[in-house]
C-alpha cells in the first residue's frame, strides 16, 4: 500500500497479445475496485503473472518468477499474489502450482476472467489456494484500463478450432467463439472518439470470423464495415491461418483505405510432409500462390511469418525445403521457434524427435538466411518518405522515437517536437534487417493520416 493509503496492483503478462488485452481487462477491474498501478513489484497489494502455454519456455519462465517472488510474498504476507491464464488452465500446471507454491493465493484461467472481481475476494479470505478453472465464461462488456495510447487490441473471437498438432491453444482457450458484430463496432467507434490511431482485431485465427455466427458474415465483410466507418485510423490483424485467407479478404484490403499492407501468414514449415504431420491443412504450392495473389493485388505490402524448425519428424529434406520457402517467398521478417514439446498435444507422442544440437544448428541457419533477405528488402527502402505512426520514445534520449510504417516495419527518427501518437512523415537514411531509421520532416495532415494514399496504384486482376 502505498504511503498515501492507496492499494496498488502490478500485472506481468508473458505471451501473445490476447494475454496482453486480458491483462488490460484485469487492470480495468482493479482500478474500478480502488486500485492504482505500480511499476514496482515490492509495492504492489495484488500482483498478477498472467501466463502463456504456447511453448515450455514461457511456463518455465513463470516457474523461474515465482520461485524469485516467494521471498517478496514472505515478506509481505498481505499481498495477494494471482496466477492468471493459459498455462494453469492446464490442469497438470495448476495443481503443480497448488502444490509446490502454495504462497500463491489464486489460480485462474482465461476462462475465469469474468468472475475475476468475486475470486479476488475469496482469495482475500480464504487460507489455501483458489483454484478456479471452470471453462464458462463472460467476455462481453467487461471494464478494461488500456496500455497504450495510441493503439488498442480488439478481440473479434476467442478460442480456436485448428488442432495444429504442436499447439495447446484450442485445449487451454477452448472452441473458437465469434463476438457478434455490433459489440466489435462499438468497441472500435469508441475507441477511434478517443483519439486512437490504430486498431488490432485479434483472434487465434481471425480469417474464420463469422463461421459460428447466425447472420451472414465473415471475416472479410467485417474489415470492410470497419474500413468505412469515420475518422482517421489504421487497422491491423492477427493472427491469420493460411488456409483460410481467401481471396475475398485480399480483395477487400485491396480497395481499402484504413486496412495496413501488411500481412502475417504463419508457414510453419516449408516442407509438405511436415505440413501434414502439423495438421496445418495447405500444401507449400497453396502457400506461393496465395502470396503471388497478394503481391498482385496489394502492391508495396509486406509479408512475414512464422516458423517452427525441428518438429519431430523433419528430416535434413525437409529443412531444406523451409529453407528453399525463404528465397522463393522472400519474406520481409520471419519469427522463427525451435520445436517445443506440449503436454497433450499430438506432436510430444510422435515419432521422429529431433534432438536439440540439430535443432539449434537450424535454427542459426533459418535466422542467418532470413535476416540477409530481411536486409536486402529493407535496404531498397533507402531514400524513401515513410508514413509512421509514432508509438513511443527512447527511454535513455527523450528526442529519439519509435514508431512502425503501414507494413510493420520499425522506423526510429530522431526531433524535439512531441510526437506520441501522431502519423509523421520519415525519410528513411539508413536500415538494418530489422529495423529503420530515418529523418523527421513533418506530421502528417489529419485529411491523410490512416489512410492509404489515393494516388497508391493497387495490383491487376489476376
């Protein structure tokens, strides 16, 4: 507490960015009950680590946390200590929890979040551990205390119904479930009224938006309503299955205005038979054609992706032919995974484990091939004026600013003017494989921010 008398909370969030906006849901409930935020851990009343179950790496670093934080909650046995999320919605996690860090005062999962103000006062009261992992839930109207400014996610649906054969998401975020349509353009108008110059539509898979809706109405008619409504902001999404990126949606950011040229698509891997064994449900052949489609259609957008090496079963072929995706796909970034093991997932029973020396010696390679491409396509950027939204400033040099261009690409820029939250012109001067940095020459006019330039030629028919 604080000298004031104030209660104060802390949240740390480990993986994607639904965990990001649940833990901004989290923050909105706490200060409705009184509570203001603290960047210190050793002052917070409730500390909250809300947790990713994506790959082992994450779960052991929440493991790590705690067992660095029990001190803390020793020496402040006041203080409510809350283990939120994806990873303890896994039964096995939870218990482990329960029962080798029982200073932890409550356990909950996504599905929880709706109950999240009655568990915090049972775990005030209680002397053993709340655990709650029932799988109802309520995500509509609830309180959020977003974390930026300037930009703001929106969740279009919850869940996911892939089963990717490495993947614990469906078991731990449950069936995918679509928000119906008039809560998502109320969120989005209301947050474009208040000033928000960027907004991302979340989901596990945001191409299938609809499918489980009554009314007719997917994924791409959704970005075209969004697309017309008032004021000047961008859009972004993710994350999209391949599978079912249709041709309808490319079409649709194609004669957009608001819609950003940038699109993620998760390969995985290059290789058919790996793809099969993923039970990802598209071919590498598929795969080219659907970027040859966007690259027509939508000129001047970026294209990145993910990438999983040493999944069982990959043979030195199969490498090779990710490796091969690369250069022929020449992606503008690649986020690239070494194959993690998930308790319950298909994948951790198959046969064909790769040991870990070959998986990191892939790895080096994937990232030392991707990142001369990265390069090579960053540096035709030279000379060029970039439209940036500007999202925040160098904590070291207050005149130095980081913001991203349409096609998600990370632009640094020095001036003394503020420019939090603005679109700005910049000259880029030079660029490395992952980043840019430019001269500021000035803001953008409000008649021209958001939007793509009119004189911007989109591709042929095809």
């Amino acid at each position: 507490m604080g000298n004031d008398g104030t209660k104060k909370y802390h949240i740390l969030t480990y993986g994607c960015q639904m965990n990001v906006y649940d833990s901004e849901v989290l923050s909105g409930y706490l200060e409705n009950m009184g509570y203001d935020h603290t960047e210190k851990e050793e002052e917070a009343d409730v500390l909250i680590i809300n947790t990713c179950a994506v790959r082992k790496k994450a779960e052991e670093k929440v493991f790590s946390r705690l067992g660095k934080l029990r001190p803390l909650k020793e020496k402040n046995p006041g203080m409510l200590m809350v283990l939120w999320g994806c990873m303890v919605q896994q039964e096995s996690a939870a218990q482990k929890v329960k029962e080798k860090y029982g200073f932890v005062d409550l356990v909950a999962g996504t599905h929880s979040l709706g109950r999240f103000p009655d568990l915090l006062e049972k775990a005030r009261v209680s002397p053993r551990t709340i655990l709650d992992l029932e799988t109802e839930e309520e995500r509509e109207d609830l309180p959020i205390k977003r974390g930026h400014k300037a930009k703001a996610w929106v969740p279009i649906s919850h869940g996911c119904n892939n089963f990717c054969s490495y993947c614990v998401v469906p078991y731990v975020r449950g069936p995918e479930k679509s928000r119906p349509l008039q809560k998502i353009l109320n969120e989005v108008k209301e947050l474009v009224d208040n000033g928000y110059k960027e907004i991302t539509l979340l989901g596990q898979n945001v191409n299938s938006y609809g499918k489980d809706l009554d009314q007719e109405m997917d994924f791409a008619d959704l970005l075209n309503i969004l697309d017309h409504l008032e004021g000047r902001f961008q859009i972004r999404y993710m994350t999209s299955h391949p599978r079912d990126f249709s041709e309808k949606i490319i079409r649709t950011i194609q004669h957009s205005q608001k819609i950003c040229e940038h699109f993620h698509l998760p390969l995985q891997s290059g290789s058919n038979n790996v793809l099969k064994l993923m039970n990802r449900g598209y071919s590498r052949e598929y795969y080219l054609g659907l970027v040859e489609k966007i690259r027509v259609l939508v000129q001047n957008s970026s294209v990145t992706t993910d990438i999983i090496v040493g999944f069982p079963g990959e043979e030195e072929k199969d490498f090779e032919d990710t490796l091969e995706m690369l250069e022929k796909v020449r992606f503008d970034a690649a986020y690239t995974f070494i194959y993690s093991p998930r308790k319950g997932t298909k994948a951790t029973e198959m046969k064909g484990q790769v040991s870990s020396d070959i998986k990191k010696k892939r790895i080096v390679t994937l990232n030392e091939i991707q990142s001369r491409i990265s390069m090579e396509i960053n540096q035709q950027l030279l000379g060029t004026e970039q439209v940036v939204l500007v999202e925040g400033r160098s904590k070291t040099d207050p005149n130095v600013y980081t913001g991203r261009t349409r096609t998600n690409k990370i632009v640094h820029f020095s001036t003394n003017e503020n420019l939090l939250g603005m679109f700005v012109n910049v000259e880029i001067t030079a660029a490395k494989s992952w980043t840019l940095t430019g001269n500021f020459k000035n803001k953008v006019t409000t008649q021209e921010s958001g939007v793509r330039s009119q004189n911007e030629k989109t591709g042929e028919n095809i």
